[in-house]
C-alpha cells in the first residue's frame, strides 16, 4: 500500500491501523503539514511531493503498489480562495501526477479523499446522498470535484478501479490544532489553556462531524469493497458550533463564555451528508458519537499533543 499525506492527520491514522493488520506500507508526504513524529516508523518513508513528477514516478516504480490512498492536499479552504493556483497546483495537478502513476505501474486501486463538506455547498432539509447535485463553492473544493472526475476518467480509459469516499468534518488526535479547519482541535487546546474561544457568526452554523478512526475504517473496508463507486463518510447528523461549545466546556470544565465575531463571508451555514450508501456498500457505519469521540480528543491534547 502507498499513502500520501501519511504523515499527515487522516493519513498517518490509516498508516497505523493497516500496519496493524500487517499491510507493508509506504508513506509518500513532503511535510508541508504533516509531521514527522506522525510517520510510523514500521512504514517506509519518502519526503517527496506529489506535484514532483520525476520522483513520484520513480517512487511508484521501485515500490510497485497494490493500492494507492491518495490523502496529500493543502487542506485550507481559504488558503484556496487566496490562491486557487496554489491550491490547483497541489490538489488537481499533484492528484493527476498520482493517477499517472497509479496507471504506468499497474496499481489495482486507489482510494481518493474527496470532500463531502464542501463538494455539495448549501444543504438542505434533508442530507445529500452521493446523487445529490454538486455545488462547490471554493477552489478547494472545486478541485476535490475535477479530482474526482480524472478519477473517472482513468478508470474508464485505463481500467484504474478507485473508490471515492467524501469525508464530512473529520475530528481526532494529530488534527492540526493551528490551522483554519478543525474547530474542535482549536476548541480543544483552548479550552485546555484557559484561552478565549472566537466563534465567527452566531454559532448556529451545522456540519457533520466525524471521528477518523471511523474514517479509517471506511478506508480499511474500501480496500476490498465500493469497487468504482463514490461513497459519502460522516454521521449524517448536524451539528451545531453552539453544541460543541457545549459537550467540551463540559468535558474541559471550561466555564469562559465565548466571544462571538462577525460571520466569515461565504461560509456555508449546514452542511451534513446521507450515509445510506457507505451502509450498503461497505458495510460501515459510523461507531463514535460526538460525545466519545471529543473526549478521546480531548485526553490526546491532554497529553501535550499538538
Ligand atoms: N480533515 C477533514 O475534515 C477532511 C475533510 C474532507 C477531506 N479531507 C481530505 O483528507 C486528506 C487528508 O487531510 P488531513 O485533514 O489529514 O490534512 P493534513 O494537512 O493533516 O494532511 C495532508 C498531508 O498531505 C501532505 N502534503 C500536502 N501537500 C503535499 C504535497 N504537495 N506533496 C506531498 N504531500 C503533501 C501534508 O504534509 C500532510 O501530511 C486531504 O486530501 C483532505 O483534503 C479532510
């Protein structure tokens, strides 16, 4: 198995569970937010970028793999409205590299982190399902969406299988606690600090947010299932920035009232994904609740993880 991004939140987690159940894997990330500390030391490790096309060749060349999680992104949905060449060039140009890759050496099927937060837009009453019409609102996640059709597109012209799994707010230990994303690590470790706690808007704003060793083992179960199919990963449950302000000042015994700041222009207000398909295909199903998987959080950031 390869994974790139695996130094990374998401993809050092799926590096440690497949080494868990034996897999031989390597890690190809260039460390732009990954970290080392994060890189199992039973993998092996390639610093390498995605966008580099003579190394990530000779990369897939000397180590031939069987499957390829395909994870390495800059992840910042407003570093991408501040620069969606920057963000092309790594996310759509630096995925196509891979894909070439995966092709030349015959690699029987990659699993691709695609965006169910930001590929829909605006959500409804209802969750979407993987049918749902698609309204991408930033580069970021318009490049989640034409990563998603090369993918298509390789597979039908060169028989690539894949399986396309559209996270929803992934949560848990190594999530960077520094960056735009990831409310509940940036909640976490200031709370745990005493520091004030910014809400942009009025806190009623939803996603669905979902544990990543859940998300780990969507990955596991896609290994061998969800042959060419696009498969929504979250809890199908909406929740609020109030709501998590509430479970983790009470997991914390944080009592600091947060401090409310104008709403961020084009964010989006709900957003929350139908799973039915993820039950059906892979036989998965979220196992975390909100509630278990804060705490879990909670305890690593407790532990002076950063
Ligand atoms: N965290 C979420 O809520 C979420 C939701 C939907 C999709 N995703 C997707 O899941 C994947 C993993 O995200 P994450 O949250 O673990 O973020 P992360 O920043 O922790 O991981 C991304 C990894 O990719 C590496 N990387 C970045 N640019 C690279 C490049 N040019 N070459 C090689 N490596 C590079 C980074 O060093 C890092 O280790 C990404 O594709 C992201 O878009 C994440």
């Amino acid at each position: 198995m390869l994974v790139t991004g695996g130094a990374g939140f998401i993809g050092s987690n799926i590096v440690d569970t497949l080494l868990e159940k034996e897999h031989k894997v390597v890690v190809l990330d260039n460390l732009s937010s990954g970290k080392k500390e994060n890189i199992n030391k039973k993998s092996k490790f390639y610093k390498a970028d995605v966008f580099d096309r003579k190394n990530v060749s000779a990369i897939f060349k000397k180590e031939k793999p069987d499957v390829v999680i395909h994870n390495a992104a800059q992840i910042d949905v407003r570093v991408s409205v501040a620069d969606p060449f920057f963000d092309a060039k790594i996310n759509i140009l630096g995925a196509i590299n891979v894909l070439d890759s995966c092709v030349k050496t015959k690699v029987r099927k990659v699993i691709f982190a695609s965006s169910g937060g930001t590929i829909y837009g605006e959500c409804d009453v209802s969750a979407p399902n993987e049918e749902s019409k698609l309204n991408p609102l930033s580069p970021y996640g318009i490049a989640k969406n034409s990563v998603e059709n090369y993918i298509k597109f390789y597979s039908a012209v060169y028989s690539l299988d894949y399986t396309i799994l559209r996270y929803g707010n992934v949560y848990g230990p190594r999530q960077d606690p520094y960056g735009e994303a990831g409310v509940i690590a940036i909640f976490a470790t200031k709370m745990l600090r005493g520091k004030d706690i910014n809400v942009f808007g009025d806190g009623k704003q939803m996603r669905d947010y979902v544990y990543v060793s859940d998300v780990v083992n969507a990955n596991l179960k896609a290994l061998n299932k969800g042959k060419n199919q696009i498969i929504n990963v979250g809890t199908s449950k909406a929740v609020s920035v109030n709501r998590l302000l509430e479970v983790m000042s009470n997991a914390i015994g944080y009592s600091k009232k947060a401090v409310y700041k104008p709403k961020r222009e084009g964010e989006l207000f709900k957003s929350f994904l139908n799973i039915d398909k993820a039950k059906k295909v892979l036989g998965w199903m979220p196992k975390t609740c909100i509630e278990k998987g804060i705490k879990k959080t909670i305890e690593y950031f407790k532990m002076g993880n950063k």
